[in-house]
C-alpha cells in the first residue's frame, strides 16, 4: 500500500492524534470519492489521559484520504444497510440450505442410488433399516458421509479461493465486485438443485461445492467491509475529531474542494499567526478554541470493539430472522407437498432465490471502499489477475510470517480453527443423526433449524447485555459460549450409559430431544458468531482487512475440512453417527485454554504497529532508528522483522 507523497511519509504514525489546526486546514485541499482501509490515521501512541488537542471538524466533507480514490466518507446508515442486507440475503443459504437441506438432499439422493450394507444388494429406500452404501468413483463409502466428504471437498477450495482474491479485494476497486459475483454465481447453484435428480445425483455434490464456495467467499469479504465500517463510523470520528453526528453523514457526496474554502470550520479555526490570540473568544469551557480531550488508546479500543460488536451482533440477529422466515416458509412447502425429494429441491430453488434477490439492495447501498492500487501490476485484463493472485499467495505467506508476531492473533486463530470445525460439525452431525438414527421425517428437521435460528436471534442480541450485565470482557463471553456448547456432545454421550439406555429416554434416544439442543446450539452460534468476528476486526492491523480476513477464513474453512472428514471416517469404520459425540466432546472443549489468553487491547495495540511497517510509512532501519523513512510496500512489509530474524540469529551464533 503504498503512502500518497513525501510529506505523508513524514506525518505522525497511524496511532497519532496530536492534529494542528493548520495540518487540518490544509488537508481540506484533498478530496476523496473512493474508499478507506485506515480512516483513523490520527492516533497517540501515548495511554495518557487528559491531553488535549485541536478538534478538526469534517461537517463539510469528508476526512482526508491516505491515497488517491479512498473514500474516507463517514459510514452512513445507508452503508450499513447495505451490509445487514447480505446478511439477510445470505445467511438464509448457511442456515437453511448448507446445514440442513442440502445434506438430507445429498444423504437421500445417494441413499436411491445406494445398496445395503448387510448384502451389499438389496437396494435402500426410506424406510430401510440399517446402513447403506454407494460407490462414487470407484470407492465404497456410507450413504450419511456422502454429504460429509462434499463439504469437505468444498471448503478445501474454498480456502485456495479466498487466498486467491485477498489481494483484488485488499488492492484497487475489487472487494465489492467480488463480493456481488460470488454472491450470484453461489445463488445461482442453489436454484439449479431443482434439476438435480436421481440419476444426475453426483452433479448435486457438485452444486453443493459450488454453492458453498461462492459463499464462503463472499462472506470473507463482506466480513472484511466490518472495520471498515467501525473506523469510519461517526462514533469513532467524533471520538477522535470530534465529528457530529448530524444528517450530513448521511450523504453519499464528497464536498467539492472549493466550497470547503469558504465553509464555516476554517472560518471557526482560522490558520494560526503571529497575531492569533492565545486565548479564544468562543463561549463555552468544553471546546475551548477547538481543544477537546483526546481518548486514551484503551478508550478507543473499547468505543470500537463496542461498535463492532454491535454492528456484528446486528448483522446476524437480522441474518437469523431471515433465516428463520425462510425456514418456516420451506417447512410448509415440505409439508404441503408430503416431504418427497422434489419438495426439497424446490425449497432449495426458494432459498437461492431469496439469496439472489435480496443481494440486489446490498448491490446498491454498499459502498465500493476500494484500497490503493497494487503497485507492482501495470498490467490490464486476465494479465493483471494473474498479477493480483500470484500476490496473493506471496502475500500469505507475508501475512502469515507478520501475523505470527502478533501473539493475540495466533492465539485467536488457533482457536478459532477448532471452534469453526466444531460449529460445522456439530450441526451437520446432528442433522444426519436425527435423519438415519432417529428416523426424523425432513418436516421435523426443518423444524430444528427453526429452533436454532429463533435462539441464535436471540443468542445474537443477548450476549452483548449478559456481558455488560456480568462485565465479561469478549474472550470471557466466548468462554461462556464454549462452555454451553460442551453440553451437545456430552447430551449425547449419555446414550451409551445403561441405566439412561433402559430408560429409552435422554441421552438422543427420542426425536423430540433434538429440538432442546438446537434451541442451546442456536444460542451458542449467535454469541459466538457476532463475538469472534468483531474481535477478531480489532485485532487486525488496519489497512490490511482483506488479507488477515483470507488467513482468518482459511483457518475457518480449512479447519471444516479435518471434522466432517474424521466424522465420515467414523461413521463407515463403526456404521453409525453415536460414535462420533466422543470426538465432538474433545473437540468442543480444546479452543477454550487457548482464548482464555487473548487480549484485545494488547492486540490492537501491537496491530497498529504492525500497520505501520505493512504500509511502508516506515523502512526498516526507520523502525530501529525512530525515524520515518520513505519506503513503499515492496520495500518495507518484512524489512524491518526480517532484520529483526537476521540480529536474532546473529546473536544466536555468538553465544555458540
């Protein structure tokens, strides 16, 4: 990312916030229609409180961009409209589809072409006892881990793919673009399952693969819009410069450099002379000539994360009701049409619809937010995304290789690589166990999903006042949610205790006990869901959203493939799912010692240092020396921790 022009080299850090009035003033000569990865390039590195500043204010345009075509404009409802509608288009796919018709279409597609298991000739039907199997590509596998293995499959690609267009999505106008193209080419999959029939079955694996990584997709980079949305917010602007927060916000216009010559802040906070009194006229002791109180660093930290928390908790809260409309919908079209494998597909063709159609208002309201351009691709066409995803890659690795210095980061990927693989898992286990064990009709699954949508709305709105109400900090709310969680697989364990046997109750022995646990999964899922994302947004170096999204969306991709794999495994070894509870149990409960650690303001801290060398406004022998250089990406992204690596080694050597 490269910085604007010299003199910018030479401005405070990112983490600054002692602004001049005339620094402001004379910023007013910039204008800027596109978009930001860093709005708040004002900061202190200093935690003291009570130091004051002069208060900027942008009542009239927008702040001033770091690069030319960001779009520094404060987030207006409208943008935030935008975002909570993906969510509404999109979700309803994850929830409805992903994790309950698509695997019973796949389990009961494959089962009409499957023989059982016994004899290995008798053809399956619905309401054949025991396992069946179906060979696909020459191997034998069980009817149940069909499904398993296709997600498998799909998010393995789905990480390669999200690695692949991190560096578009973080570099020139591309973030939106993508995000609009997954989102129809993954809603087009979905409505092409009302073709998939008995004979074409292994063309629904390959709808589901597609679908399901457009979507994985698409999500990253909505997820990747969330800090930008917090920074620019006007919440955290009048935190830092005092921004109203006035109908002005709302507009989707940049002011025009030459109106702002006339407007009523720099006659307010006219340039500094030698005949500038010391004291200012203005009434009031709050605002005395434009000097306001500056938050500490731990102050902004908590504005944000709050915010973030809140525009998270939001989006999935309106996801889910969408979610859970849509399911209650698709549960009356099963039931008006006798719960038949058509009936499924057509609920499947409604859900790509909705998905399709709701993505159109999103498409309009969101703002393109476009990062600087890449620097090191002149080329044009399928040329210049060669260059954009051979980057990509070489930029994983960078990140990958900065990230491991950010303690916070690593601690929270860690963890969240096994509460991802259990979060899918689970519910995809449980779908399965309720279809084949229970023998539960598709009316009634559709029914769990209601359940778990309902509490996960509910789930998404109440962490935010428990953790308030008890004073949690955001990794002790995810511990919580750990902790309830754990009861689903232990709930299942109990099946295999003898005395809860001859009761024939408890322990997933009848149907109707799959729906208390859906209502603990649903709020499980929805505090985990709005937490983990929004503390995650903190934790990431600014600038550099798209990229640490990629590598936290391959730590949640990539770890889906490892649990519906050993599921699957479990299942063809032992030929039924109860077994599987006991790795569940395990898996549940490893991530919470490691979250325990995270800290979010230690994070962010040391993400905004870091941001200073990603974005070159620092070379590497500047970083040592205390002085700004004028690198560009290329030259100081790694300069400063390689050299780091190499004093490191050479001290190693010495002691030797």
């Amino acid at each position: 990312m490269v910085p604007r022009n010299e003199d910018q080299l030479r401005r405070p850090a990112p983490n600054s916030r002692l602004l001049s009035v005339q620094s402001i003033v004379s910023k007013y000569s910039l204008r800027s229609h596109s978009s930001s990865f860093e709005a708040d390039d004002e900061r202190s590195t200093s935690t003291e409180s009570g130091r004051m500043t002069p208060t900027p204010s942008i009542e009239n345009g927008s702040p001033p961009g770091r690069y030319h075509g960001e779009d520094t404009r404060p987030t207006s409802s409208k943008e935030l409209a935008g975002w909570y509608m993906y969510a509404f288009a999109a979700e309803t796919y994850v929830i409805c589809a992903i994790s309950s018709f698509i695997p019973i279409l796949l389990e009961s597609l494959a089962r009409e072409n499957g023989v059982l298991l016994k004899d290995r000739e008798s053809p399956c039907t619905r309401t054949s006892d025991g396992p069946c199997v179906v060979t696909v590509v020459g191997i034998e596998i069980n009817t149940a881990s069909f499904a398993m293995y296709t997600f498998s499959i799909s998010v393995l690609l789905q990480a390669l793919l999200v690695v692949s267009i991190s560096c578009a999505a973080d570099h020139g106008n591309y973030r939106k673009r993508l995000l609009l193209t997954f989102a129809w080419i993954g809603s087009f999959c979905v409505m092409c399952f009302i073709f998939i029939f008995k004979e074409i079955y292994i063309f629904g694996a390959l709808l589901a693969i597609i679908s399901n990584t457009s979507f994985g997709a698409s999500f990253v980079l909505l997820n990747s819009f969330l800090p930008l949305l917090v920074r620019h917010h006007p919440k955290v602007l009048e935190s830092v410069v005092g921004v109203p927060e006035d109908d002005d916000l709302e507009s989707d216009t940049a002011i025009d450099p030459q109106s702002r010559s006339t407007s009523p802040t720099l006659a307010e906070h006219p340039i500094p002379n030698s005949t500038t009194p010391l004291l200012s006229q203005h009434d009031g002791s709050s605002d005395i000539h434009g000097l306001r109180r500056v938050p500490t660093h731990e102050e902004l930290t908590s504005i944000e994360l709050q915010l973030s928390s809140e525009i998270s908790a939001k989006g999935i809260g309106i996801g889910y009701g969408a979610a859970l409309f849509v399911q209650c919908a698709s549960i009356l079209i099963l039931v008006s049409m006798h719960s038949s494998v058509w009936s499924q597909r057509v609920v499947l063709f409604f859900i790509g619809a909705w998905w399709a159609v709701f993505t159109i208002p999103a498409a309009i309201w969101l703002r393109a937010r476009p990062g600087p351009p890449l620097a090191q691709s002149q080329h044009q066409g399928a040329r210049a995304w060669i260059s954009y995803i051979a980057y990509s890659w070489k930029n994983l690795f960078r990140t990958i290789k900065l990230a491991r210095r950010l303690i916070d980061v690593v601690l929270f990927l860690a963890s969240w690589f096994l509460i991802s693989d259990a979060i899918a898992t689970t519910s995809s286990t449980a779908i399965l166990f309720a279809k084949t064990t229970l023998h539960m009709e598709p009316w009634a699954l559709g029914m769990i999903n209601v359940i778990s949508t309902t509490t996960g709305v509910l789930g998404a709105f109440s962490w935010s006042f428990i953790s308030k109400y008890f004073k949690l900090r955001p990794h002790q709310t995810v511990l919580s949610c750990i902790a309830l969680f754990e009861i689903i697989p232990i709930y299942g364990l109990l099946g295999y205790l003898p005395f809860v046997k001859r009761w024939g109750v408890f322990g997933l022995q009848q149907p109707w006990e799959m729906y208390p646990l859906a209502a603990v999964y649903g709020i499980v899922l929805g505090g985990l869901s709005s937490y983990c994302r929004s503390l995650y947004g903190e934790l990431i170096p600014p600038g550099s959203e798209a990229a640490f999204y990629a590598l936290y969306a391959i730590t949640d991709k990539g770890s889906s493939i490892f649990g519906p794999v050993i599921v699957g495994a479990i299942i063809d070894a032992s030929g039924e799912i109860r077994p599987a509870f006991w790795f569940l149990a395990a898996l549940v409960s490893l991530p919470a010692p490691i979250i325990y650690f995270v800290n979010v303001e230690r994070g962010k801290f040391e993400g905004e240092k870091l941001a200073e060398v990603i974005e070159g406004f620092k070379g590497g022998d500047d970083i040592h020396e205390g002085r700004f250089g004028n690198g560009v990406e290329g030259h100081g992204i790694l300069s400063a921790y390689d050299a780091q690596d190499d004093e490191e080694e050479a001290d190693g050597h010495a002691r030797s």
